[in-house]
C-alpha cells in the first residue's frame, strides 16, 4: 500500500500507533479488568480462577515479546501487526462463547500473545518517528489510557443495556471485539511502513553492571505490584458494593490518567532525572494500592485508580529508557531481559493475588503484598536515584 507524504508526518503515524495501543492494550490486554466482575458473579469465577486467567494472559504477552525479540519479522513488521490486532478482535469475541476455565486461559493466552505482536511490530515503526520529537511517544503511549477509558464506557453502557452486568459481560467481550476490529481496518488504511534504514545491527553480548541488575529486579518486582491492582480495581470496588458508576469511574480514571501521564511526567523528568521520577512514580502506586483496600470503597478505588493511571505507563518507559542507557553497548538485550523480568512478575501477581484473595475473603491481603513489593521494587532503585539525567 503506497502511502502519501501526509500520512507519515510523525504526529500522524503516532495517532495511528495510538489507536493499535488502544485496541491490542486497552482493550486486548485490559478489558478483561472491567469485565471480570460479570464473569465471577454469572459463572461464577473464584479469585484464583480470576488470576489464572489473568495470568495466562501475561504468560501469552511474555510469550509474544520474546517470540518478537528476534530478526525473523524484519520486513513484516506491518502485516504483522495488522494480523495480530485482527487476531486480537477475534479472539476477545471467542471469549463470549465459553464458559470453560481451561478455554478461558487459552483463549486468553492467545490474545497475550496477539497484542504482545500487535504492540511491538507496531512500536518498530511508530517509534522511529520519535527521534527528537518526545510528544510522538507520548501520544502512541497515550493509546493505552484511552483504550482503557473507552473500555470502561463500553462496559458500562453494555452493563445498563444488559440491565444486569452479571449477565452482561459476554454483550462485552462482543463489543470490544467489534471495536477492535474497526481498529484494525483503521490502522490498514494509515499505518506507514517502516522507514528505511531503522533496520537494528547485531548487538554484543550484555555486560551486567550492578545497577542494571539491580534496575531489571526492580522493573520484574513492578511487574508483580502494578498488575494486582490493574487486574482486579473494578473487582474490588463489586466486592465492597461501591455500585456501578464507581466502577466505571474507577476504571475510567486510571485510562485518562494513563493517556496523560507522560505528558504529564515529562516536565518533572527534567528537573529532576527519570530516574527520581522512576522512584516517585513506584511510591505513588504503592500508595493507591494500599488507599484502593484500606480507604472507604468510593475514595478509595478512585484514588487507587488515579494512581494506577498516573504511574504504570511512566514506570514501564522510564524504567526501559533507564535499561538502555545502562548498556549503551547492547540497549535492546537489556529492554528484552527487562521485559521478561517485567512479565515474569505478571504473571506470578495474579496468582498470588487470586490465592490470598481465595484465602482471605477480600482483596486486602493481595493488595498489602501488592504494596509491599512496589516498596522493595523502589528500594532497589534508590542507589540510582543520584543520578540526574533529563529526558
């Protein structure tokens, strides 16, 4: 597909990189946050069977960014990433026509693995056009929130139609895949192909100094914090009756929170280093971890997801753009050993969470651990924190 001069001004592929953020992130990885309580009440699901899903989910995702990591998609990186959010749709859509445990976290396997292709072959060539302009990042980035975002109007408003959000959430899965693939279509038509000359010479082995060891436990450890909270905020304020508009409100906050937040960070990052900002960003999530459980039901998952929103998309690319800089030799070894430490957690979190959630009764247990871990997470990162570089 030959595309015009227009349709890669840098702006223009960062939009287009956006709406693949929203529909293989917001929707392909994170839709099942706002859904979920349907599916525990209507099935029903236990917590543990919540973070088994949840957890093949980032087993999928894992699976797929390292599956990427390697040189066998040079040349294909937009079909690629065109199939795969076309897979993604399609796989949301398969959710709804299930209620088999084992299917769900195959199902959900897949669509980890989907929207891992979809995110990072799109990344290939959105990111090149960011070279000098930090607002191109930003909003590819900010696709995330607001997939997040739309994807809490969309529950809510199938919820009310379905009059029951028990009975509601296979109306969801339907509607999210339907979004995705409008999203799909979209990203055919203005996605560009990459630009030339951005194809990555053979890196030398990594040298692993103390800090970035210390760096790649920390950004794992964050993988295990943040997702707690991220799988189960809505799940949270349905156990304490918060009602429904909290929930969405809940949910609608942390994806406006996430779209903005790098626009949001970056002036800080200047006057005081990312790594700082890294640092801030951990402390303000353990803090809405602990506020989503311990504070009354509407303050609390509010606040909770306002944290959420604000901090997880600054720790994830801070935290990578930190790795790079600390093997300058070998950048991309280091963001792909991050990433499996990063998804290694994921995956454990849920878990955990499910398990002490099944003990427990509640949500408080999981979200204390959650916290906890953040905390030893920046810990490690505070030998760093002397470092002032701006972004």
């Amino acid at each position: 597909m030959t595309q015009s001069p227009a349709a890669e001004r840098p702006i223009l592929v960062a939009a287009a990189g956006a709406i693949t953020m929203a529909a293989a992130m917001g929707f392909g990885r994170f839709f099942y946050t706002p859904v979920l309580p349907g599916m525990m009440i209507d099935l029903p699901l236990s917590a543990a069977d919540a973070g088994l899903i949840a957890a093949g989910n980032f087993a999928g995702y894992l699976a797929g960014a390292m599956l990427a990591a390697y040189g066998w998609a040079a040349g294909r990186e937009r079909p690629l990433a065109i199939s795969a959010l076309g897979l993604t749709g399609l796989l949301l859509a398969a959710m709804a026509f299930t209620s088999s445990l084992p299917l769900f976290i195959f199902i959900r396997f897949l669509a980890g693995l989907a929207s891992a292709f979809a995110m990072i072959f799109t990344a290939s060539i959105v990111l090149p056009y960011a070279a000098g302009k930090p607002a191109v990042q930003s909003v590819f980035f900010a696709g995330v929130g607001t997939g997040i975002a739309v994807s809490s109007l969309v529950a809510l408003l199938i919820n009310g139609f379905a009059g029951d959000a028990a009975h509601g959430w296979r109306w969801n899965w339907l509607a999210g895949a339907l979004l995705v693939i409008l999203a799909t279509v979209i990203i055919t038509l203005r996605l560009p192909k990459p630009r030339a000359g951005h194809r990555p010479a053979r890196e030398p082995p990594i040298a692993w100094t103390r800090p970035l060891v210390l760096l790649t436990a920390s950004y794992g450890l964050f993988g295990f914090g943040y997702v707690v909270t991220a799988t189960f905020l809505v799940a949270i304020a349905r156990l304490s009756a918060a009602g429904p508009l909290v929930e969405f409100f809940a949910w609608f906050v942390t994806g406006i929170a996430a779209a903005v937040s790098l626009f949001l960070w970056r002036p800080v990052a200047r006057k005081i280093g990312v790594e700082r900002v890294y640092l801030v960003c951990l402390l303000v999530e353990a803090i809405g971890v602990v506020a989503s459980v311990l504070m009354p039901p509407v303050a609390g998952t509010l606040l909770g997801g306002l944290a959420l929103g604000l901090t997880f998309i600054t720790i994830t690319a801070y935290g990578l753009q930190i790795g790079g800089r600390l093997a300058p030799q070998s950048p991309r070894r280091a963001l792909a050993f991050m990433t499996v430490a990063f998804g290694c957690g994921q995956i454990v979190g849920p878990l955990v969470a499910g398990w002490a959630t099944q003990w427990s009764g509640s949500f408080t247990l999981a979200s204390i651990i959650a916290a906890l871990v953040l905390m030893i997470s920046l810990a490690l990162m505070l030998p760093l924190a002397g470092r002032v570089s701006g972004y």
